[in-house]
C-alpha cells in the first residue's frame, strides 16, 4: 500500500507539532499534496480511470479550503506551509 502507517507518522512528524499532530493544517494539508501526487502519476498511467479522476478533485478541493482557512486566519502559517511544499512560486 502507498500510504502506510509509517508513511503516514513520518509525513506529521515532518509537517505537524509531532507524529501524533494529525488535525493541524499543515499536517492535512501536506498528506493530502501526498495523496494527490499519488493520484495523478496513477491517472498518467490510467488515463480512462474515471473514479480516480474524482477522488483526486475531491482531495484538491479539501486542501483549497484548508488552504484558504489558513490564508484567512493565519497567513505566517500559510505562507510557511506553501514555500515548504511548494505549492505555488
């Protein structure tokens, strides 16, 4: 499986307050840009996998709207979040 437990404590422990800071923003945030470049080299090699396709916009919807949270409410955090995983330039 792509998305292990290990994978999962080492991605919160990166990018949240510790490996168990699994509601924090940044931390869904940066599981979510995991899961989503997941799901597009999946859809390059699947082009016709139609479910997938949705999956991936549901996830890229969820990640804006955690994204705009922190841009409203915390921008130091925002832009921290965004130069780290490189999300815009």
């Amino acid at each position: 499986m792509y998305l292990d437990v290990a994978k999962k404590k080492e991605i919160f422990e990166k990018y949240g307050k510790s490996n168990t800071d699994t509601g924090s923003p940044e931390s869904q945030i940066a599981l979510f840009s995991y899961r989503i470049s997941h799901l597009t080299e999946h859809l390059k090699l699947n082009r016709k996998d139609y479910t997938t396709e949705r999956s991936l916009t549901i996830l890229v919807g969820k990640r804006r709207k955690l994204l705009n949270y922190l841009k409203n409410n915390d921008i130091e955090r925002y832009r921290a979040i965004v130069k780290t995983l490189g999300l815009r330039k």
